[in-house]
C-alpha cells in the first residue's frame, strides 16, 4: 500500500496537478486580479503573493484528491492480491 506522500510526489499525479493549477489557476487569477494587472496596473507586492497562492490552491487540492485515490486504489489492490493467496 502506498503512502499519501509517495503517492502525492508520482510523476504522472504532479503533472496532472499541475496542469490543473495552471489552468483553474489562470481563470481565477483572471477573475481576481485581472482589473488591476491589465487596466488599472496597481498591482502591489502583496498582490503577487496572493497571485502566487492563487496557483498553489489548486495545485494542492489536485494533489490530494488523486494522491488519497492513488492511495485506496493501492489499498483495494493489496485486498485482491491477499484474497486471492488466501484462497
């Protein structure tokens, strides 16, 4: 059975949150700070910290949904493999 952490740091699982990040990501860095980047240009440092955080939510709720679905697939799989030496 896989660990939430070795699951979490899959090759294939990083990739696929990431491309959600940057997707989800843009659309609600468009939404919230789209005024202030393109027309108003007032942007503080602040700001781009929260931007910066604006990609790491969905990176991280990504990540954890497929890493806790990695991880009970892994688990039902190690049942199948132990049922079936048992009988």
């Amino acid at each position: 059975m896989k660990t939430f952490f070795e699951a979490a740091i899959e090759k294939s699982i990083a990739m696929t949150a990431a491309r959600v990040a940057l997707c989800v990501g843009s659309i609600l860095a468009l939404i919230n700070y789209g005024d202030r980047i393109f027309l108003r240009g007032d942007m503080r440092a602040i700001d781009w910290v929260k931007l910066a955080v604006t990609y790491c939510v969905p990176y991280c709720v990504a990540t954890y949904g497929a890493a806790r679905y990695a991880m009970k697939h892994s688990k039902e799989q190690g049942d199948d493999t132990a049922t079936r030496e048992n009988n």
